[in-house]
C-alpha cells in the first residue's frame, strides 16, 4: 500500500509548481493598477497550492523509502519540499490577513527560490544530476551524438572489452534506473564494484556463467513481463547486444582485458567485427504483418531460453517474435519442436553457425510466416533448399557459406517477395547469376567476392634516385 500511494507523486508534484507560480505571478500582476481586479483570485490559488504541496510531500516521503534513490539527495529535496509547503501556507496566510507579522515580498522571493530548487533536486533524483548540462554539452560539443549512442571501435580487437564494449551497452540500457542517484531493487550498475555485488535480490553476474546469471535471465524474459529489464517502455537492447554481454560474462566478466584476450566463438567474431563499421548499414524491408496473433505462451518461451535460444519481440505493442541461436550452435529435434509451437508468432529466424543441415528442413518449412530466415554457414545442401517452397511470405534469405547451388535455388522461385538473397561462398557459379536474376527479377542477389579495378591513379611510381658521381 505504501509503494502504491508513493507512485502517485510524479503525478501530484507538478500540481504544486504550477498552482504556486500562478499564484505569484496574478500577486506581481495585482499589484498593478490595471490588473487590481486578479487579488480576488490568489488566496484561492494559493490554498491550492499548498494543498498540492502537502499532498507531493506525502506521496514523496512514501516513495523514498519504498524506492531506491541517492539518500542525500533525496533528503534535500525532501526538506525543500517541506519548505515550498510550509512557506505557501504563509503566504497564504498573509494573503487572508495582511496584518500576519511577516514580510510579503520576502514569503514571495523565498517560495519561488525553493520552487526552483526542489523541482531541481527532482530531475536530478529522476534524471541524473548532469540532466541540464548534458544537452548543452552535446549542443558545443563535436561530437553530438555522445552520451546517447554508441560509437563505431576502430580496432575492435585492441578494444577493452568492458569499457569500449558493455558498459557503452550498460550505459544506454540500464544507468537511468541504476545510477549514483537511483538505485532500482538497490542496483547500481555504473560502478564496476557495485555492479558486481548486485542488488537486493542478489548477484546479477555469475562470472563464467552467463546462461545462470540474473541480468541475462531477464534481458530474455518477455517485454511485458513485469520483471523484464530494462522496463519496456524504455529503449531495448539488440540481439546482437544482448549476445555480446553473454559473451562477456561467459569469458569471467573481466573488467580489464582487452578483446583479443578473451576467449571468442565464431559465432561472436562477426558481432564484434560489426562494431568497427562506421557507415550506415542499409536495413532491409521486413514488414511486419498486419494481422494480429495471440501472444506466445510463456512456459514455451521460458523452454527455448533453457535453451540458449534468444527470443525477442520484433517490435513493441505486438506478438511477433524472432529467434536466434547466436549463443547456442547446436539445434536438436527438441529445439525444433519447440518453434514449430511459435508457427503463428515467429517471422524472424536465425540459424547461422549452427548444425543445422537437411533434415531439419522439413521442420522450418512448416514456419510459413517467417520473413527473414537466416541459414549461412549451415550444413544445408541442394538436397534441403527445396522444402522451403512453403515459406511464401519469405523476404530474406541468407544462404552464405552453404554448399547449395543454382539447381535448387531455381525451386524456390515461386517465393514472389524475395527481396534479399545471399548467396556468396557457396556453389552458385557466376555464369548461373543471369538465370537467377531472370527467375527472381524482383530480388536483389549478392553473390559477394567483390573485387574493386585497380585505377591507374591507384599507383605510383618511385624511380631510383640519381646518384651523383
């Protein structure tokens, strides 16, 4: 009950702010002879005011001890507050009798003077203590994009991994809820140390052991699940994100390696690689379908993340899913079963580097609303390719590394919203390009091994010096 009531303070403090400085501007507007018919009105206003102020007060102390938040910070703004209440009802006092023994114009200057400060501690309280200056420093600074994205590693292999890699992650992800100042289930996670002891509930890292450890048990649990985090109306980590702090943990939580230290799977290279690349990466179309489905049941969710199988929204206020296997490599009969049980909700799949080879193929080919199906560096073959003829709604498909070719690919063309097909590394030959690009006119084909002409203005040629004799 005390948590519930304590909610309701960030409703009721802005009452307060504006009631008050009404009141203070109709009491400076009064006192012109124009504007003499307005001195009706402040008493009211400001009874009003105070009320509200009482009100946040309350709400506000019930907060604080039902919540976590700096305690020095929220002491000064909890006795600001009790100004701002206190020094309202004096003034409205000496609205009501003018002969109260105190100065009108000091009670005036003094209530907005707190007015100010309080609202001021509060946004620190909330928003952290650098949330004025913060836009100013992005305004002059060079870089505008600072303190809000994370920006490209020029040698990602030379990169401290925790503080070039996850705490950029941890910084746009978890420090507004757990910070020096807010500190949400007692967790604070922008000090190395603290972040390491955990909160009230315990360790949110188990070094060694990222598949047992709280941060990555609940990055994976359903946005609308009220233990999710971070909390879904706050900005998501990617996939690729969530994938790099299992890596991270996996490899003892080390604070102080660098990248090239540590221990990296094949299916984490190419993540970090990405990290290097400063262009934009165009993204492909992958419309989300308009039909609603119902949402997934959470104790098959719950089995695929067992699992290792990240499972995520596509998007946020619908029951779409995608799933990949980026920190697992080995998909079973099990594993299979279990997404054929997501056929309405799974539109996104990804199964690279994984053993995925032909057999399983007639299990992906019952997931008829997949629009993106990720299979590169999979054992799939010419023998497999052809089943999935069903998957009608397919958009992306990503075939690099396989040993398919142009035979069965030619099978496939009835897939009419093909618009992405990867087929570099694979059998597919390059005099073969023109039959596919004529079965598939409406699809891009990258076959890669791009190879860029070698320019005349591209060398330069050093002579020997003359020698003098």
């Amino acid at each position: 009950m005390t948590e519930f009531l304590g909610h309701f303070h960030p409703l009721l403090v802005h009452l307060p702010i504006g009631f008050l400085l009404i009141g203070l501007l109709l009491q400076f507007l009064s006192s012109k002879g124009k504007y003499a018919s307005l001195k009706p009105a402040i008493p009211i206003v400001l009874l009003w005011g105070t009320i509200a102020a009482l009100a946040s007060c309350i709400t506000g102390y019930l907060l604080s001890i039902s919540d976590d938040y700096d305690k020095d910070l929220v002491s000064w703004h909890m006795w600001m507050g009790i100004g701002v209440a206190l020094v309202s009802l004096m003034l409205y006092a000496k609205e009501r009798n003018p002969a109260f023994a105190i100065d009108k114009r000091i009670l005036s200057i003094g209530l907005l003077i707190l007015v100010f400060v309080t609202g001021h501690l509060g946004g620190s309280l909330t928003h952290g203590s650098d949330y004025l200056s913060k836009p100013l420093r992005n305004i002059f600074s060079d870089d505008t994009t600072a303190n809000t994205t994370i920006k490209p590693i020029s040698n990602v292999q030379e990169a401290i991994a925790y503080n070039d890699i996850i705490k950029p992650i941890l910084q746009t992800k978890c420090y507004s809820c757990h910070n020096a100042n807010k500190q949400k289930g007692g967790l604070r996670m922008d000090d190395s140390l603290k972040l390491m002891h955990g909160g009230k509930d315990g360790k949110i890292i188990e070094p060694g052991n990222a598949d047992a450890s709280e941060m990555i048990k609940r990055l994976l649990l359903p946005v609308d699940n009220e233990d999710h985090m971070p909390p879904k109306e706050k900005p998501q980590p990617t996939e690729q994100q969530i994938a790099l702090l299992h890596w991270w943990i996996n490899n003892n939580a080390d604070f102080t390696k660098k990248v090239k230290e540590l221990d990296q799977p094949d299916k984490i290279k190419p993540i970090l690689l990405a990290l290097q690349k400063t262009t934009e990466i165009k993204k492909e179309s992958t419309d989300i379908p308009e039909i609603a489905v119902e949402k997934a049941g959470e104790k098959l969710l719950d089995q695929l993340r067992e699992k290792g199988v990240i499972v995520l929204p596509v998007a946020q206020n619908n029951n779409y899913l995608m799933a990949s296997f980026v920190t697992d490599t080995i998909v079973d009969k099990e594993d299979l079963q279990l997404l054929l049980q997501l056929k309405k909700q799974l539109i996104w799949l990804k199964l690279d580097e994984t053993n995925v080879d032909d057999a399983g193929m007639q299990s992906i080919a019952q997931l008829t609303n997949l629009i993106k199906l990720d299979l590169s560096h999979t054992n799939i073959t010419d023998n497999g390719l052809p089943q999935l003829q069903s998957l009608t709604n397919l958009q992306y498909l990503n075939l690099v590394g396989t040993k398919i070719s142009a035979q069965s690919l030619l099978q496939l063309k009835n897939l009419s919203k093909l618009q992405s097909l990867y087929l570099y590394q694979t059998n597919v030959a390059k005099n073969d390009l023109p039959s596919l690009k004529n079965a598939f006119p409406k699809t891009q084909i990258d076959s890669g091994g791009y190879v860029v002409p070698l320019l005349v203005t591209d060398t330069s040629l050093v002579k020997e010096p003359k020698k003098d004799y």
